[in-house]
C-alpha cells in the first residue's frame, strides 16, 4: 500500500496457469497469518464488528416487522441494502484502485458506525419510521460499495501472497463465528432492552475495526501500485477480468453457485414450515449448523494453504451434489445433519474463489475485479431468490432445493472441464492402491502414460 510517497510499483505478475493459480507455500498451522500484526489488529477488530453487523441485521428486520406487521416490508429494506452494489459495485471498485486502502477503510467504517448510532437514536427515543430503516440500509449498502471491495484487497497488502489463503479463509471463519453469536445476543438485547440498544452496541462495535486500522504499521503493509486515475478504467477491468479463464470462468461458477444454490431463506424456510411441519426453532437450528459447517470449511481451508481451480470445481461439485441429497431426504434429522457438509462445501467454495481470483489478478486491478466478483456473489442471491421461490411455490420444496443443486454440479462440471482444457489438461483413468482414479494432469504427461502402458 502506497504510504504518501508514491507508488512503490511491485512487479506485475505474469499470467498464471489457468486451473491452477500461483500457490502459497503450504503452512502447517491453521492460524499462521495471524503471526502478522497488522492483520491481527485487522482481525481481532472485525470479531468485535462482525458480530455488531449480525446484531444490526436482525434487530432491524424485528423493527421493520414490528412497525409494519410486513414480510414485505422486511423484503424491500433487504433489498435495499444489496441496491448499491448491485448498482455500483464496479465503481466502487475503480475508486478502490484508485484510492490508498486504509485510509478508505477509516472513512467507509465510520460512515457504518455512524449510520448505527442514528438508527439506535432514532428508535431510543421512539422517533424511528419505517422510511428511516430504508434509508439507514440504503446508506450502509452504499458503504459496502466501497467497503466490501477495500477490505478484501487490503488482506492482501497485510499478509503478503505467501499468507493469502490463509487470511481469507479466518476472515470467513471470523465472519460465519460472529453469525453464530451475533444473532443469540441481538435476540437478548431485543426481548430484553430493545431493538435501539443492538443498534446502539453495533455503532460502537466500529470502534474496534478502526482502532486497528489507525494502531497499524504502514511501513509492514506491501506495497502495492495505485490505478492512476483516467477514462475507461471500469471497461478496462471487465476486459481485464474477460480475458483471463482463471478469472471469468471461477466468477462465472460461484454466480451459478449464488444465485441457484445459496438461497437458504428460501430453501431452509420451506422445509421447516411445508415439508417437516415444524416451527422456527427447527429453521433456527438449520442455520446454526450450516454456520458450524461454514466455520469448520474455513479453518479446514486456512490449514490447505492452497487455491486450486480443480479444488473450486471439485468443492462446487459436491456442494450440489449434497444438495441433491437433503432434498430428497425424508427424515427431519438427517436433513439437519447434512446441513453441516453444505456448509463445509460452501464455504470451501467461497474462500477458494476468492483467494484465487486475488492471487491470479494483478495488484493495480484488484479492486475492480474483487468489486465484480462480490457483485456476482452478492447479487446473486437476491436476483436468484425469486425464481427458486417460484419453484420451490410450484413444485415443491424438495425440487427447489433439488434443482438448486442440480444446477451448481452441472456448472461444475463444465467449468472444471472448460479450465481442464484452457490449461492444457486432459482426463487420465488409472490405478492405485487397488482403486480406480480419475484425474486431471498435463497431456504431455498423459501420452508419457500411454507410451509407458
């Protein structure tokens, strides 16, 4: 990260392979990033504000239902929070290139905080209308234009290529921790005090965040070349991202993946009221298991130290195929169980995808393409909920959540074979240790096999 002096331009990398990215040296211990002070004040600031956020997202749905006994109304401030990045998430990742990441991570984290402490006043004093809820979501989602795209490319600067994968998968670790106790502590707060004080606790949780950022190092962050600013600098990272298959074609995986596969208000919602005729406890526990499933999958990817493109596709694979699965599972207990592998795969997916599409993307470009991919990520929930309610409404909520699955093995299949292929590789049946394998390797290595058989 540039410092004030200018930029200390770092050498471009050169293109990597298309299915395998450059990797990081594998590290024995799950937790080897956080050695590195500056990304551990980073992390141990975003425990504290993770868990505000969830605070934050379920006081305000109460609120919103309580003012207007509404599930639509519940809908439109979802969907009013996800507007802006939809909208403008490409730009806010050209202003990311543009800009020093600290410092926007100091302004992007205030604006958050602040827009917390208005709602708390608002609702303590018993002032709060709806509309203010939209806008209060409306500006945080405008925030996250900025903020999202920032702060995973800042991981980069903090940690180095060498600690990436591991950085990214404790940031979700982090991130699917603080879903598990954000929640439980905002459902304290609520029957207890009031929604005003889990909006008041996540305001000040922004405290943490931004005490890291100002007691970091600049001198320890690697420097990275700034974007100058110029004409045509959004079309030039869509090429940028068009161009390069280790790029398109994981972004393109992970938005079938989103938008068919991820939609579990739809899916788990319909299985807990239609199919096993149970009440909100049973959702309740759907979700708190998929978090344990989220977190295990992370920390299993922080120990990996790898980012393998045939891992993504391989993990993508079975995430549907699991899906496929629970969907025609006819006990209420086995579903929730297999709640727990959806979402090791999920995630594994997930921070795979992002660790390496940042590892694959040159530095000067990666707040344009980390912008597209969490706007293909991101976006592709709400833009899919629809369709998968439909289905689920119409047929089922065993075929909803079936094709849902069906879809994310389909593009996994056919994105792994069309990156097998951009690399140069070829399908190679054998044997080992008396099993059958199926793999992927060079086809020079595979006429060497057939030469040697």
């Amino acid at each position: 990260m540039s410092t004030g002096s200018g930029a200390d331009s770092a050498p471009a990398p050169t293109t990597p392979d298309p299915v395998s990215v450059p990797e990081a040296p594998r590290k024995a211990s799950m937790f080897s990033s956080l050695r590195i002070r500056n990304y551990r004040l980073f992390f141990m600031g975003q425990v504290v504000s993770n868990t505000g956020t969830w605070m934050q997202r379920i006081a305000q749905d109460w609120l919103v239902l309580s003012l207007t006994g509404s599930a639509t109304a519940v809908g439109v401030t979802t969907a009013l929070q996800f507007l802006p990045m939809l909208l403008f998430g490409l730009y806010g990742g050209v202003l990311v290139d543009r800009l020093p990441k600290r410092p926007t991570l100091l302004v992007t984290q205030t604006s958050m905080a602040l827009t917390g402490i208005a709602l708390a006043a608002l609702t303590l004093t018993g002032q709060v209308e709806v509309w203010h809820v939209y806008v209060a979501a409306f500006a945080v989602g405008l925030a996250t234009v900025v903020d999202n795209p920032a702060r995973q490319s800042f991981v980069s600067e903090m940690v180095g290529p060498g600690q990436l994968q591991n950085a990214v998968s404790l940031n979700s670790a982090n991130f699917q921790s603080a879903r598990l106790i954000g929640p439980a502590v905002a459902g304290i707060l609520i029957t207890g005090v009031g929604t005003g004080w889990a909006f008041l606790l996540n305001g000040l949780s922004f405290v943490a965040p931004i005490t890291g950022l100002l007691l970091m190092r600049a001198r320890e962050l690697h420097v990275v070349e700034r974007a100058p600013r110029g004409k045509g600098q959004l079309r030039e990272g869509l090429r940028y991202v068009a161009g390069r298959p280790e790029l398109i074609w994981p972004i393109v995986l992970v938005g079938f993946v989103g938008t068919f596969a991820f939609n579990f208000p739809v899916y788990l919602s319909a299985f807990a009221d239609d199919v096993f005729h149970a009440g909100a406890g049973t959702y309740s526990l759907f979700n708190t298991l998929m978090a344990v499933g989220s977190v295990t999958g992370a920390l299993l990817a922080a120990r990996r130290g790898t980012a393998r493109m045939r891992v993504l596709s391989a993990a993508a694979l079975v995430f549907g195929t699991v899906e496929i699965f629970a969907a025609v599972t006819p006990q209420l207990w086995m579903f929730a169980l297999l709640m727990i592998p959806l979402g090791v795969f999920g995630m594994t997916v997930n921070v795979t995808a992002n660790t390496g599409i940042q590892m694959a993307t040159d530095p000067a470009m990666r707040g344009r393409v980390m912008a597209f991919y969490m706007m293909v990520f991101l976006g592709g929930s709400p833009v899919g909920a629809p369709i998968v309610g439909w289905i689920t409404d119409t047929y089922g909520a065993r075929v909803g959540l079936a094709a849902g699955g069906a879809i994310a093995a389909l593009a996994a299949v056919t994105i792994g074979l069309v990156l097998a292929r951009t690399g140069g590789l070829r399908l190679a049946l054998g044997w080992s240790h008396g099993h059958p394998t199926v793999r992927f390797v060079p086809r020079e290595r595979q006429e060497e096999l057939a030469t040697a058989a």
